[in-house]
C-alpha cells in the first residue's frame, strides 16, 4: 500500500517541515507529498474551487479509481488514534492499492473535494494551521504503523 498526501500550499523549510520528514522517515509505508499552490490572488469560493482542480489533477495522477481518499476537513469525524491506526490496517489487509490524504487550504475544501472523498476525517475542534496540519498527520500515520506492529511508540 501506498500513502500519498496531497496539500494545498508550499511547506518551507523549518521545524515543521523537519518533524514531518522524519516522521515519515521512520514510517514503514512509502509516503508521498505532492503540493499544489493556486497563485493567483482570489478568495473564497472561486479560491476553493481553484485548489479543487490542482487537487483533482494531482488525484489522477495516483490512479484514477484505485484510491482511497480521506480528506482533512472540519466537518469530517474526529478518531482516536487507535482507530485511525485500524482504519490504516484495514486498507492494507483488503488490499487497497493507495490511500490518498488530502490536506486543503486555508479555506478550506471545495464541495467536489468532500464529495469525492470517501472519508472525511477531522483532528478535532480547534483550528490548525494547515502547514503544522502535514506534521501533525505524518506523526499519526507513523504512530498508526507503531500500533499495528505493537512497537511501544504509542502509550495507552
């Protein structure tokens, strides 16, 4: 299986940015990270559905109808780590060829982002800056690979 994230905006260098690869460094699963970034200066709807596209172009590129994609969005259900880490298992066990995270803007997602979707996942209530977002999820699916081979990384 692999795991690709898709996020809207270029991540600098930084603290983040060095968390986020070396959560993914460890993590046992091939991760990748494609950026995509609407330059033009728009807000709002037209903005959404911008990034959208950028989105949905990048989205073709990993294999039209082989992905699994779960979209960060504030609306989606917020999980525990525990069955985060089973839904991961359960998309390896069945086979699922890739599993695709979306993170938006700051906007948020256009309607046909969530539409597509076939998980709308949340981190919980607070608002997160969308960079720290992409380290914040690389922690959890590496922690997510820490649970299903009963590595002590995570403590119940």
């Amino acid at each position: 299986m692999k795991i690709s994230i898709i996020a809207v905006g270029r991540m600098k260098k930084g603290l983040e940015r060095q968390q986020m690869e070396d959560y993914l460094k460890r993590c046992p699963w091939p991760v990748t990270i494609t950026e995509v970034e609407e330059k033009r200066r728009v807000t709002g709807a037209e903005r959404k559905m911008r990034e959208a596209t950028l989105i949905q172009k990048a989205l073709s590129g990993i294999g039209p109808g082989t992905a699994y994609v779960i979209a960060l969005d504030e609306r989606g259900k917020s999980i525990d780590s525990i069955r985060f880490a089973h839904m991961i298992g359960g998309h390896r066990d069945q086979g699922t060829a890739n599993l695709v995270f979306i993170i938006g803007g700051a906007e948020g997602h256009d309607p046909a982002i969530r539409d597509r979707a076939d998980f709308l996942l949340s981190l919980g209530d607070m608002t997160w800056p969308h960079m720290l977002v992409r380290t914040m999820l690389s922690e959890q699916i590496y922690r997510a690979s820490c649970i299903l081979s009963g590595h002590p990384y995570h403590k119940d």
